[in-house]
C-alpha cells in the first residue's frame, strides 16, 4: 500500500459513515463489478468538491461532493468518471511527458457516460458537470471543454 493510501485511511478527516459507503460501493458495483472489489472508497470531510483515483485502488472522495450532486444518476456519473481512469489507464499515463489531462478527463467522460446509461442509470453527465461548475469550487481547468464535449456528442 502506498503512504499517500496509509495516510488516507488514518485521516482524522476520514467519515466512518456505513449508510453512505454502502450507497457508494452500490453505485460502484452497478457501474462495475469487477472493478468495485478492487477499489475501495475513502470519504473525507474536508472542503472542496473532489473525487479522484489515489493510486489505482484507492478512490477519495469529499463529503460536500456528495452533498452537491443531485441524486443517484449523478453520484453514477462522477464514479463512472474516475473508474474510467482507471479503465482508460490513466493514472499511469498521467506519468508521461506531454499528457493531455484535458483530453484525459473528456475521454473519461465519454466512457462514463456510455457505462452509467449501460448499468441503467440516466444520463446526466453535461447537467452534474454544470452543476459542480455552479456550485463552485470545482477545480478543473478544463470544465468548460468536458461540458461542450458532452454536449456536442449528445447532439449526435
């Protein structure tokens, strides 16, 4: 295990909620099945809406994300996002000189969105991402980018 995961697991910020961890790892087995036993999820009260990979098996993510999404389908999206990382082999591309995380976390997008419509939930991918922009304090770069990528291929 990493040290950045040790740590991660003994944060004084870590929410020991078994209600919550239950509806993520349910949401995660629906998208992926294989891959819900090989992640295992950390939520953290810490400000910031933030969901990421640590590592390839560690998925963190912050308590007022959760509270920002609106519903199930949404909470689909954003774990359907960060296992398509995982999927696309992202986290060890993002190592290499010239990645192109805009590219990265569209290409993520466009994977999440066909494996949550897959698993039965609702597509709401372009609508969550505009509502973490409007929210706030979401930090993404390249947010304006996914929102028309998702849109423009909706059109399709």
């Amino acid at each position: 295990m990493l040290q950045q995961e040790r740590a991660l697991l003994a944060s004084p910020a870590r929410v020991d909620d078994a209600a919550l961890l239950g509806r993520i790892e349910r949401v995660l087995c629906r998208l992926d099945a294989v891959q819900c036993r090989a992640v295992r999820v950390v939520v953290l009260d810490l400000p910031g809406l933030r969901c990421e990979l640590v590592g390839a098996r560690l998925l963190r993510v912050h308590r007022p994300l959760l509270d920002a999404l609106a519903g199930e389908d949404a909470l689909a999206f954003v774990l359907g996002h960060e296992l398509a990382h995982r999927t696309l082999a992202h986290v060890q591309a993002r190592r290499r000189f010239g990645w192109d995380s805009v590219a990265g976390e569209i290409a993520a997008d466009a994977e999440a969105r066909r494996v949550v419509v897959a698993a039965g939930f609702r597509d709401v991918a372009r609508d969550t991402l505009v509502r973490l922009r409007e929210v706030g304090d979401y930090d993404d770069a390249g947010l304006d980018a996914r929102i028309d990528a998702l849109a423009s291929s909706s059109r399709r």
